[in-house]
C-alpha cells in the first residue's frame, strides 16, 4: 500500500495564468534537481544560474497550460517555455534525440514555480560551473543542510568537480575594466551596456531597498546605497522574494542596482537608456512596480518602479563582465543579508539556510582577502622608502 501513496505537486507562474498540478508518487520524491551555471541559461534566464527539476518520464502538461506559454528553441534538444503575460519560466519539453523521427520526450520544471520545494526536490549540486569562469553562483551555496553540493565543471559525472574559489586561470592575466560591460539575452533581443560609476550616478533617489535596512525603508537623505566600495561599484544582492521567485522561475534572483544615466543601449554610450526597447515585454507585478523580460526567449531584464525613475534593477545573469559571471569589478555584493528571506523559509528551508551560510562565509573570505591584498601592498611600499632611505 505505502508504495503506490501519491503526493500532489503544484506550479504556478506569477500572474497565476499557467498554473498546474500533477500527482507524484511518493516513493519518486524527492526529484532530482541541478543548478546550471552555463551561460546560455544565464542568459535565457537573467540569473546566475537556472534550477531545473526533472519530472517524472510518465508527465505532460495539459494542453491549456501550454496555450499560455510561449516556446523557445534553446537548443535542438530542449524547448523552454515561459508564460507570455509575466515571462515566468515553467517548464522545458526535452527530447533524447533530435534527429529521430519519434523521440522520447520528458519535461523538466522550473523549482522557482513550485508551490513546496523542501520534500519534494532534492538538488544536488552545480554544473558547468567552467562557463562563470569565476565560480558563479556555486561559491555562494557550498553546501545545503550540511551537504557538500557537487562541483561539475561541465556535465554531472561526465567531467571534474572543482573546488570552492575556483577561478579559470586566464582571469588572472586581465588587467582590471574599467570600461562599459555588455549584456544581453539568449536570443539578442534585450542588449544594453553598463558604465562603472562615476559622479553623475549620485543624481538617482531611492528609499532603502530590503537588502540594506528591511525594517526602515525611508530615506531622507537621499544616501546613495547603490554605490559601493567608495563609489566604485554598483551594489549587488540576492533576492528571495515570492514575486522574484515566481517572476523568474528560479530559487533566487541576483539583482544589480543602476541608475539609468550609467545605461546605455549601445557601447558609445550615445543611445540613451530607455524602459521599452528591443524585444522587452512589461508585466505589472503590483501598482506602479514593473518587471520586464525578453519577449523572445523570455529573459528577466529589468525591475523598476513609478517612485524611483532613475534607478533600475538590473538582472546579472545578463551581464558579460570579462571578470567572470559575477561582474566584480563593477559590482559589490551584499552578502549578509538574503533579501526577503521570509518568504521563502516555509517553502525552502534548507536552501535559505544554505545560501545564507554560504553567502556570509563567501563575503568573510572575500573581505580577509583584501585585508590580505593591501597587507601585502603596504609591506612591499614599505620596503621601497626603506630602500630609497
């Protein structure tokens, strides 16, 4: 009897217009999940990485379902779709041959759309963890409930695992960038380029956005939180919250602050940033708060609101920093704090749980290695005016 109990999985985009359920049985939980950090799925999804659960063989959508959802050809093999009012990412068909006349099809969901994750989802690791050529996201989430997560360079089992701060050796050799880095979607449609800061990007105003002070929004002053290390980067967090989740699709969304004269839809910097352009699509998440992803390949791009105009979310799974898939010469990351973390708790305990560890443990390695880099300047300056003396 216990082997034919049966659990009942429900999914849902943002706006609610593709929504599903399936029935499970128990003995299958939970599916096996992997975050994919490869830069197609970056870019098809504006995150640094898409988390994919595998459905059961014998699962397929209802047909009204997918009336609601736009397909996109990722590759020969794998069709994704995302709803076609609020671009949630729901679900990819997969066939295990694209030449054969009959393929076998399966279907993957997004864990982002998922009504409960804990229970239901085990996710396993990292893969194509080589493509971020700075670790990406999987630097950020070591481990899960006191699970180390597998460290795939390429395919699961099909490549080697790397370790935790691995770097691809040529990033080394880069001589840092202070010049506008690109971004853009999986199809093209959505591309913009980002300037490093400079004096003109303390003219935006904004309250305190969760990520900084959750408890005390208002802002005065108009301190410019957007702008870090001695205004010299953006800031950068990691959101939590239901809408993003259900926006997007996936566990967590990355976020990089920008005022909108540091954007610009061409690299001279000449065409000006504007709310609508390319293949960009706008949903109304809630009064006067925006959400805009590619129309084409259904990438988040953008979140904005009517009360600060002058200021964007921009969705890092974009960006094309030579430095890696974590940008880090043009942005700062907020690693204390896990924004909207509430939200996410009763669904996903043990995935909160881990990127708040891990996020805290990344920025304690991070900042002792700077303490570390100016040490060391400070010694060999020292011996210089020694040697002058």
């Amino acid at each position: 009897m216990a082997s034919n109990a049966t659990k009942t999985l429900k999914a849902s985009c943002l706006c609610g217009a593709a929504s599903y359920e399936t029935t499970v049985r128990s003995s299958s939980l939970p599916l096996k999940s992997w975050w994919c950090s490869c830069t197609s799925c970056r870019r098809m999804t504006g995150t640094l990485a898409l988390c994919v659960v595998y459905l059961p063989e014998s699962y397929s959508p209802p047909q009204a379902v997918l009336e609601k959802l736009t397909v996109f050809e990722f590759t020969k093999r794998v069709f994704q779709y995302f709803c076609s009012t609020c671009g949630s990412h729901i679900l990819a068909r997969c066939l295990d041959d694209a030449e054969a006349k009959e393929p076998k099809v399966t279907w993957d969901a997004m864990s982002g759309t998922l009504e409960k994750f804990d229970g239901f989802v085990h996710l396993r690791g990292h893969e194509f963890i080589n493509d971020t050529l700075d670790g990406g996201i999987s630097d950020f989430v070591p481990t899960i409930g006191g699970r180390k997560m597998d460290r795939y360079s390429t395919r699961p089992e099909k490549s080697e695992q790397l370790s935790l701060n691995w770097k691809d050796p040529k990033i080394a050799k880069l001589k840092p960038n202070k010049g506008k880095v690109h971004a853009q979607c999986k199809c093209g449609g959505v591309e913009f380029w980002i300037a490093h800061p400079s004096a003109r990007s303390t003219h935006a105003a904004s309250n305190w956005p969760d990520l900084l002070r959750p408890n005390a929004p208002d802002n005065p002053n108009n301190e410019c939180w957007w702008l870090q290390d001695n205004n010299t980067k953006f800031l950068a967090g990691t959101c939590s919250c239901n809408t993003c989740r259900l926006a997007s699709g996936q566990e967590i969304v990355q976020w990089a602050f920008v005022p909108t004269v540091d954007i610009t839809l061409d690299a001279a910097g000449e065409v000006k940033f504007e709310r609508q352009f390319g293949t960009l699509k706008q949903f109304e998440s809630s009064e006067g708060i925006f959400r805009s992803f590619c129309g084409v390949c259904g990438a988040s791009a953008f979140y904005w609101a009517d009360d600060r105009p002058f200021l964007m979310d921009v969705a890092i799974g974009l960006l094309d920093a030579p430095e890696g898939a974590r940008a880090e010469n043009l942005l700062e990351w907020r690693t204390t704090r896990l924004s909207y973390r509430e939200d996410a708790l009763g669904r996903a305990k043990g995935v909160v749980e881990g990127i708040e560890s891990g996020l805290q443990a990344y920025g304690e390695r991070r900042d002792r290695g700077e303490r570390e880099v100016i040490e060391r300047q400070v010694r060999e300056e020292g011996a210089k005016v020694m040697v002058v003396r």
